[in-house]
C-alpha cells in the first residue's frame, strides 16, 4: 500500500496575482530557493509554487524528449513487465521495481529519457560488461543486464535496461 505522505500535494495560493495561475517549480529549484530562514512553504506561498513534501523529479522533465510518464500497474514490452514501485529517479532515468512475468521474479526497470535514445553509452558499456566471461572474478560485482529494450511514449522513444533487483525482498524481510 502506497503511504500517504507519497500522495500529500498541497496547491498553495499565489500571492503575485489575484489571476496568477500556480506554476509548477523543479525539486532543484525548490531546494535552492530554500533555506532554514524560509520555509517550503513560504517559498511557496511567494512564489505560487506546487509545492509538495516528496523528493521527486521535475515535473517539467515530462515534456518531449524528457521523462516517460510511468504509472503503478503500466505493463512494458508487450505485458511481461508490470510496475509494481518507483525505486528512485536521476537526471537522465526513472527507475523501477516491476514483476517479470516470464521468468516469474522481481526485477528493476531503468527507463531512460527519450532524448538519450540514440546515443546512450551506458547501454554499449553494460551489454559489453554481461557478455563478458562468468570466470572472471569481478564479474560478481558488477550488476547483471537482463534485457533491454525501447519503449514508445508520449514523449518519444525510450531506452529502458532490465537488471537484476538487488536488496532484501520483503519477503525475506519478515521471515527474519
């Protein structure tokens, strides 16, 4: 179950304009324009900002070329893969826990953003590294590309690479 403090958007009231539409503000910028003397929340309430407690990618990141809107339930290449939790997002990617329901097993799902299509080197790099011997003793350290492939959205073509998902699963979790 998604906790609530995931869902805790606040519109707060524009003070620039009594027709000012809010603007939408990047975490980044939201974070610069922040600092122990001025709350969130008063930057926010000056600025007319959406202003929400969740560190997450910039909303302006979706447009074309940036992130692929990502939805809990969305299933990739043609249903094996069904989003099951966002683990995490960076400048270039979103990343997500899904369920392969090929293989029957959790694996993590890195959707680039659509602009890197063409020229991504960490897709050249990690299949070069997966195809490298077993024998080799630093082989165990690097993690593991299961598969990749490109994914159509509204904002173009994105790369998205499999890997194996690291960490306890929950499961283990409570047994312990």
């Amino acid at each position: 179950m998604l906790s609530l403090s995931l869902l805790k958007w606040r519109l707060l009231p524009s003070t620039r304009l009594p027709y000012s539409k809010p603007t939408l503000r990047s975490t980044w910028t939201r974070k610069q324009m922040t600092s122990e003397h001025y709350p969130k929340e008063s930057v926010a309430k000056r600025t007319g900002a959406l202003y929400c407690e969740v560190d997450a990618e910039p909303l302006e990141r979706y447009r074309k070329g940036g992130y692929h809107p990502t939805h809990l339930g969305d299933t990739f290449k043609d249903g094996r893969y069904k989003i099951i939790h966002k683990l995490g997002w960076g400048g270039y990617a979103t990343v997500w826990l899904a369920r392969d329901f090929m293989l029957s097993r959790h694996v993590t799902i890195k959707i680039l953003v659509s602009e890197l299509w063409h020229s991504s080197q960490e897709v050249r790099i990690l299949e070069h590294l997966s195809h490298g011997p077993a024998s080799h003793p630093g082989k165990k350290h690097i993690i593991q590309l299961l598969d990749r492939f490109e994914h159509e959205g509204p904002n173009g073509t994105h790369p998205c690479l499999v890997f194996e998902s690291l960490g306890p699963s929950v499961l283990s979790e409570a047994e312990s």
